[in-house]
C-alpha cells in the first residue's frame, strides 16, 4: 500500500512504499519479471478475448451484442488495470500505458450520467444478468455491483498514483459519490454480498482526504448482521456464508466464505486504524487467532472447503479435499500485513510468509500464464480438485478472479518488505533488495543481499551521506524459534532443538537478543556498517493436531519458510505411498536450474519439492503429508 495524504489518524506502523523498494534477488525478482512480461498482457489479452472489456464498448451503446460472461467480468479488468498500475510505477511502459488509457475510455463510456456502472444490467437493462436483479441494488446477495466497484476504486486510485492522470479516478468519484447518496442511515441500508467495496472506499479517502468515503466503508460493515436494516444474507444453508449473521464488532469465529472474509477481515483493521476503534480492534484479533489456531493449513491456505468456498469447523482440514483458493490465500496476506500495521506483532508476518511463500505461490506457473484456483495438500492425479473440474493449473478460467488478483499482489510486494515507525526500522521479510528512507531525520538507504528462502544468511548494508541514529530491527522468523504457526498448537516440529542465531555489526560477533519477535539493533549507524544476520535452516519434520483427521500418523517436511511436497514423477509414480521413519536421514541440496531454481530434500524412500513447484511436471500424484514410521515418543 502507498498511501498519497496523511489523514488524521492511521497506522501506527508505516510501511515502507513499494516504490521506494527494488528487489533484486534471485527468487522474487524473477518473478516479478514475469508477471511485467507474461502475466500483465496475459491477464489483458484474455480479458479481450472473453469479451470482458467489450462488455464495456457495449454498455456504452458503441457496440451491439448481450452481456458476456458472469456478473462479476467487470472486477477482472479492473483489477489487471491495478496490477498494470503498480508496475507502471516501477517500469514506465509508454505503449502499455496508452492502451490502458483506451481501456478507461471505455469504462467512462460505459458509466451512466449519474455515476452508475454495471455492464451487467446497463447492456439491457430490462434483460439483466439473471443474478443481477431487476432493479438497481434488488439483489445486492449475488449481483456484484458494489464488490465490482470496489476492484474499480482501487485500480482507479493506483492509476492515478502511477500516471497522475485523473480520468480513471473522475469516474470513480462520480460513482463513490452515487453510492454515498444511495446508501446511508436514512436510505438504503442493505450491504453488499461480496465484500469489497470498503477496501476501495478506503482508497479514495486516502487518495482525497474526504472522510466521507471512509464513512461508507465503515457504515457498509457497520450494516452487517443488522437485521433492522436489510434481510440478513446466507447462502449454502450458512447463516455466515456472507458474514451478515452477526454484527462484525461480535464475530469471533472465521466462518463462511473464505475470500469474501479476509476482504472484510482486512478492511475492519482498515476501519480500526483510521478510526482507532478499539470494538473492531477486539473483533479483527480473535478472528486473526481463530484462523491460526483452528482453520489453517499448513501451506497457509484458507477456506478449506469446496462447497461454497468456505471456512469449515475446527480442525477440518482435509489434504486431498482442502479448497483453500489462491484468493483467499491473497486476502489472508492483505489481512495479516494491516493486522502488522495496527499492532506490529511480528506473528502477521509468520502467517503473511508461509501464505506468501506457500498458499500464494502455488496458485500461478513458473511461466505466469497457468493458475492454480485450488491449492489441495494432497492429489491422488484422480480427484479433479481444480477449478472446472482439471488436475493441473489452467490458462484461465470462467471465474477468472485468481489468475487477475495474483497479477497485483505481484508488483505491489516490495511494500511489505520494511516498516518504520518512529526511529525504528523494520525488516519483515528477508529478500534481496534496496531501499530508501527517511528516519532520524537522515536519507538511509538500506541494501538487503541475501539468497533466502534457500540460506539463512541475510546481509543488511547501510549507506547514509551523515551519521543516523535509529534501531534496527531484525524480524526473528516464528519457524526459526521453532514455532511452525504463531500462538498455536495446530501444528508442532518433531524433536526440534531450534539452531543457533549468529549474528555480527561490521564482522564483530553480537549477542542475540530477541524482544517480541525482533532483534534490535540501536546505534548511530554511517556509511558502510554492514548487519550479518544468519538464520538456521535445517529441515524439520512437522505434526500436526490430533483433531486433525486426515494427518493423524502422518508428517510433512519444511526447510526454511518452506512446505515440501514429493510427487509421484519422483517417488517411485505414487506420492502417496511414502512412508517417512523419524530416523530417516534427509538432506538438502540447491539444483539452480531445475523448476527454477529450488533446494531439494531427499531421503531414503522420499524426494521433495517446496509445494509451490508441484505440478509444473505434467499429472501426478502429490502429498504433503507422509505416512509416519514412528521411531521416537513425540
């Protein structure tokens, strides 16, 4: 997030803009070259050919032909116009550029006179999409019209911080401004049944300092569970499907819709910050600890069920079953970085990095053009657990929301990189990468050179034209102390005595102390002082709850942030035949080129890949969890 004006009150902790940030490394960085190469114009192209942008030439009487495709087509453009804009910022693109500007054209065209923007219903509005509603705001429980939005703002907002160009935000506040008139205490109080709108409404507020759209935000989550308002929404025999079944100061429990969750999850924290109310704080921290504690799966991934999408009851995290959608992997780590920004607990960012790292990265190829909608645990190359009824990650889909959020989650990453609040600076994730400041009143430039997540050996060098008094502070991975997910017992490491930190200031050897989670480091730093960091990465076996049905008697492998998988193309054709003793010797050892570039663990009876990097070798079967030959007591 780059925010564009100080409001009166925000986060306590700041992170560092993305612009402000450059990786440059040999794992993210690749990545972030794809989705500017491939992903990008992929994303745009598929939108061209699936008549998702025609369907605005067609709202604006400037083509004929019906509405195409389901009521939500016109959240994907805008959000590929979102990613679009956050690599503009980093990499101007003048012919990219342009043809976004095309694309806004017909957006604005397609917008009634009165700010309203729907192509769904404004084709034909007496033939509207048939989840749509007769009218207006009839059936906001499937229609989509204010989550559409709500992409809209967004992407507008991020438009106009890459190009200074208003055109796109114009439309946008003519459309906020409909709905503010729309939606309030004395008129129509209904809510929308895809959360989203309130994180673009806090955009705009951000982006024009007009309380009024933070307002919205908080009077649209403020509706939910209110019954004297609006009919409450369920779906799927779910009174929380859409989260509407109780007040959201009241919600302690994670349930219902997996993304449409996080989505509302993280624009309460959004609400809690800008408003400092301390009922939504109470409400966002149980709900964060119930996930951690309950309804995780080790990859990170939520939402375990494929009915409906949707969080299961304590425990219920099936391997091969498991749903768990790249979405919601998405809105899990948009959730965990603000949960950082309100309280600066380092345990947000042990969850954002094993979502990151894991849930996340699984969802798109190597080659940034196939997606995985589903991320299971577990694939017996049988179950056709992906989206439209497929074994392997897909070139899109008719639901297309994943392949058009991973494409900006991608180039806004550098944001959630570093911190800052007061003197403190803060280094959250470990990536190889540069970056500039303002602390102590000094211009610091921060160079991070590292090969994580394959070593633990992180070098931070300063460079600063004066000398500059503030602390570092050192983010000690929850993994590292060996704590697989923070203030939880779902998962444990077998016999794990946690290695050694070493750490040293200009090659002189430090003590280690670590406070809440951080190593801090307080001195007047110059040019030239260099912070040796080394983390031990040894591979750990993991367990989990025994609550948990489907990894009773099993274990599963991590290295680093890492989950491990094996597949069948490398066990022998069936993955899920493995049995793992507690004695078997494993070791680990980086292949630079193969799949990318990954570290391989192997052991008598078992090869093992990092789970994002399953399925890359045509069907298989796949595990993450192993049969376990038990040869200790733990």
């Amino acid at each position: 997030m780059e925010f564009l004006l100080m409001v009166s009150k925000d986060y306590p902790f700041q992170p560092i803009p993305f612009t402000n940030v450059t990786i440059q490394d040999s794992f993210w960085q690749p990545r972030l070259k794809t989705n500017h190469d491939i992903t990008i114009p992929y994303d745009f192209r598929k939108c061209e050919e699936t008549g998702r942008i025609d369907n605005f030439v067609k709202a604006a009487r400037l083509m004929d032909g019906p509405h195409i495709g389901i009521q939500f087509n016109d959240s994907d453009v805008f959000k590929v116009i979102e990613g679009a804009a956050y690599d503009l910022q980093r990499h101007p693109n003048p012919e990219l550029e342009l043809y976004i500007d095309d694309v806004i054209d017909k957006i604005a065209a397609a917008q009634e006179p009165d700010g309203y923007l729907y192509t769904a219903r404004t084709i034909d509005p007496a033939h509207p999409h048939e989840m749509s509603g007769t009218e207006r705001w009839s059936q906001l429980k499937t229609s989509h019209e204010l989550y559409n939005l709500g992409h809209m703002y967004e992407a507008a907002v991020a438009y106009y911080q890459a190009t200074g160009k208003r055109a796109f935000l114009d439309v946008a506040l003519k459309s906020a401004n409909l709905i503010n008139d729309v939606f309030r205490p004395d008129g129509l109080r209904d809510v929308p049944g895809h959360q989203e709108i309130e994180l673009g409404l806090v955009k705009l507020y951000r982006a024009t300092g007009d309380e009024k759209y933070l307002n919205l935000a908080k009077f649209f989550l403020d509706e939910r569970g209110n019954a004297a308002g609006h009919s409450l929404q369920s779906a799927f025999d779910n009174p929380g499907y859409m989260q509407d079944h109780l007040p959201v100061t009241e919600q302690r429990e994670a349930v219902g819709h997996a993304v449409r969750a996080t989505y509302m999850y993280a624009a309460m924290v959004d609400v809690a910050a800008l408003k400092d109310d301390e009922a939504y704080k109470t409400a966002v921290r149980a709900l964060w600890d119930n996930v951690v504690q309950k309804k995780l799966s080790l990859t990170g991934g939520i939402g375990a069920r494929h009915t409906g999408e949707t969080f299961s009851e304590a425990y219920d995290l099936p391997n091969q079953a498991a749903y768990n959608e790249t979405c919601a992997a998405i809105g899990s780590i948009y959730w965990s970085h603000r949960m950082f920004l309100l309280d600066g607990d380092p345990k947000y960012y042990d969850l954002l990095e094993r979502t990151l790292y894991n849930g996340f990265l699984s969802g798109i190829s190597l080659s940034g053009n196939e997606f995985f909608y589903v991320n299971p645990l577990e694939s017996d190359n049988e179950y056709a657990f992906n989206a439209e009824h497929t074994l392997t990650r897909q070139a899109w889909f008719n639901c297309s929301c994943c392949p058009t959020n991973v494409v900006r989650l991608l180039p806004s990453l550098p944001g959630y990189i570093y911190a800052t609040r007061d003197d403190h600076l803060y280094v959250n994730l470990y990536t190889g990468s540069s970056m500039v400041v303002s602390i102590a009143n000094q211009d610091v430039r921060l160079i991070q050179t590292t090969t994580y997540p394959w070593d633990g050996t992180i070098q931070l060098a300063i460079d600063s034209s004066e000398p500059a008094h503030f602390t570092l502070s050192l983010r000690v991975p929850g993994w590292v102390n060996g704590q697989p997910v923070p203030t939880s017992d779902l998962y444990r490491y077998v016999n794990d005595q946690p290695g050694r930190i070493a750490l040293t200031v200009n090659s002189v050897s430090q003590p280690v102390h670590q406070e809440g989670g951080y190593i801090h480091l307080e001195r007047t730093w110059q040019a030239g002082d260099v912070v040796e960091l080394v983390l031990p990465m040894p591979i750990r076996r993991v367990v989990a709850h025994a609550n948990i049905a489907d990894t009773r008697g099993k274990v599963a492998l991590e290295r680093g942030p890492l989950v491990y998988a094996a597949e069948g193309i490398d066990n022998g054709g069936n993955a899920l035949s493995i049995f793992l003793d507690d004695s078997t010797h494993l070791s680990a050892e980086h292949h630079p080129v193969f799949l990318g570039g990954i570290t391989m663990i192997t052991g008598e009876g078992i090869t093992a890949i990092p789970y994002y990097a399953w399925g890359h070798r045509g069907n298989t079967t796949m595990a993450v969890w192993y049969k376990r030959t038990r040869t200790t007591s733990t």
